[in-house]
C-alpha cells in the first residue's frame, strides 16, 4: 500500500466519534453505538479502497451493519484492496456512563494478513519498544514484570501497569500489587491501553490481562506502527466458544500469537477520541463547530501523528 489510507480514514473515525459523542452520559449503550457505526459506514462510502471487514461489529447474520465480511470502500477499478478492523466505538460503556477513554478505530493492511478473530475473550500482554523481546504470555506475571524493569532500569515501586478493572483479574491484579508495582485500573479500551505502553510520557508500562479478542488485533495492528509488543491468547467460556473458533479458521486454540500474527504486513492505523483519556482528547462541541483530536500510524514508515480538526457547523456532524 502506497498511499498513506490512515490519512483518508481518519475522516471515518472522526465521524463516528461526532455521532457517538452525542450519547455521551446518556446512559445509552445501544444508541450511541448504533450512532457510531451508521456514521462509519457511510463516511466509508467515499474513501477510495477496495475494503473487506474482517474485524467488524460481529457476523453477517447479527450484525445489521459492518459485519465481518461486508464490502466497503468505493470498489472503483484500480482501487487498493484491503482488509479492515475496525470498532466504530470502542467503550460503549464508558460513553454511556460518560467515563473517560472511549475512541473510534480502524486498523488497515494487506489482504489475510489479520487475524480472523472470533469474538471470544483474548488474554494480552503489552509493552513499548524498549521492552520488546522480553515478554512471554506463558510466562507468570511477575517474571514478565522483573523482565521489564530490568530493561527499563527502574525498580518494581516505578512500574505502572494497566489492566481492565474486571472481577476475573482480582488474583491478577493482587499478584502485580504484591510485586510493588502501581496499577492503572481502567474500566473498558484496552486498544487505547495497550497503545499508552508505546508512547513516551504515558506513564504506562505495561498492559496485562483479558479483553475482547477483536481488540486485541487492533491493538496488534497499532503496537506494528509504533514499534511495540503484543502477544495474545484467545480465551474460550464453553465449547461453543470453541467450535466458533474452529470454524474460523483457528486450529491451535492454545496458542500464543504474536504481534505480526496478529496484524502482518503493511498495517496503517487511526484512532480519534471520543471521551478524554491519556491517549487522546475527547469530542469538544462548541456553538458553531466541534474539535477532534486523532491519531494517524503507519507501520512501513513509522510516522506518528496527531491531528486536530475543527468541523464547522452546516458541513454534517450535526446529523
């Protein structure tokens, strides 16, 4: 892929952050994130790929709308074609509840280069590119975490781990605590999280624990621009779970992916707030405009950037 697409998809997280930022505190789960996907698909009308879903807002058969498999893009002849992850609104809860740290998301790259990831539990580990190559999800936590301040040269009371504030994590979260080290607890967004590990100033160190398998391919697919680590494990419920899986593909249902297994090739990346969180600022609304704050990566050049827009009244958002 020449073109940098994460520049002409960024209009396509932008909206749907406008449209779900409407619901935010409204304790509205479904609308806002019904908001969020209508406007996604109908920004992506225009942008000039020729785009399969393969990471989308669940299967063709409940999913009324960017569903895994849907055709997006202009599919004009001579168009690139790509695969799409994507999450119009990752933290429907948190814009619900008007909590911080909910963002719109679309990962890009080369055709079967992602992985086909049921919509299961996945178990990741997350680190900057100063810590890549020490981390193994088979390993405890407290190994990986000694591996880490290690190479980062801090001891256990400086390191800073995030984990998704949930029930299963309890020992979890008791384990790092034990160790010294502090813990970000974060109710929904482990994509945003996992990202927060990679840049400097974020005061992250690492991410730890269970989330959304889908979520962990988007994260895989930024942790590719920014030179970071992720490695996942899907984690099945019941054999449903696992005859899911199977059927997708997954024969090893054990094993542990890297970060280019999970996201492979050319990958590009943008992400844009729609509440405020440590990566990016949330939706502003003014009288007459509105201000996003986004984030633009791609992995063959490795540019990062944040991008600013103010969207005047009367050009669409207001929809």
């Amino acid at each position: 892929m020449e073109r940098n697409l994460a520049l002409e998809v960024v209009r396509v997280t932008e909206a749907a952050a406008l449209a779900a930022a409407r619901w935010l505190g409204r304790g509205d789960e479904t609308s806002a994130d019904a908001a969020a996907v209508e406007a996604m698909r109908r920004e992506f009308k225009v942008v000039d790929v020729r785009g399969t879903v393969v990471i989308g807002e669940g299967e063709r058969d409940e999913a009324p709308m960017l569903y895994a498999g849907e055709q997006v893009g202009t599919w004009r002849d001579g168009a690139p074609q790509v695969d799409i992850a994507l999450d119009p609104l990752e933290g429907t809860t948190i814009t619900a509840r008007g909590d911080m740290n909910a963002v719109s998301v679309i990962a890009i790259g080369d055709p079967g280069r992602f992985l086909h990831a049921p919509d299961v539990y996945m178990d990741k580990i997350a680190v900057g590119p100063d810590a890549v190559g020490l981390v193994d999800l088979r390993r405890p936590a407290d190994a990986n975490l000694r591996r880490i301040a290690g190479r980062l040269g801090k001891d256990m009371a400086e390191m800073t781990v995030m984990i998704l504030d949930r029930p299963r994590h309890e020992d979890l979260i008791g384990k790092v605590r034990s160790l010294g080290c502090r813990i970000r607890l974060i109710r929904d967004g482990d994509v945003a999280g996992a990202i927060a590990t990679a840049l400097p100033g974020s005061g992250v160190d690492c991410l730890m624990g269970i989330g959304g398998a889908p979520e962990g391919v988007l994260a895989a697919a930024a942790m590719r621009c920014l030179g970071g680590e992720l490695q996942g494990r899907l984690v099945f419920r019941n054999d449903a779970e696992r005859e899911r899986a199977r059927s997708m593909g997954v024969q090893d249902l054990d094993r542990v992916y890297g970060t280019e297994e999970l996201a492979g090739g050319s990958v590009m990346f943008a992400a844009t707030g729609v509440t405020d969180g440590p990566l990016l600022h949330g939706v502003r609304r003014h009288a007459r405009a509105a201000e996003t704050h986004s984030l633009v990566m791609r992995s063959s050049s490795g540019t990062v950037r944040f991008i600013q827009t103010t969207h005047r009244a009367g050009t669409g958002w207001e929809m």
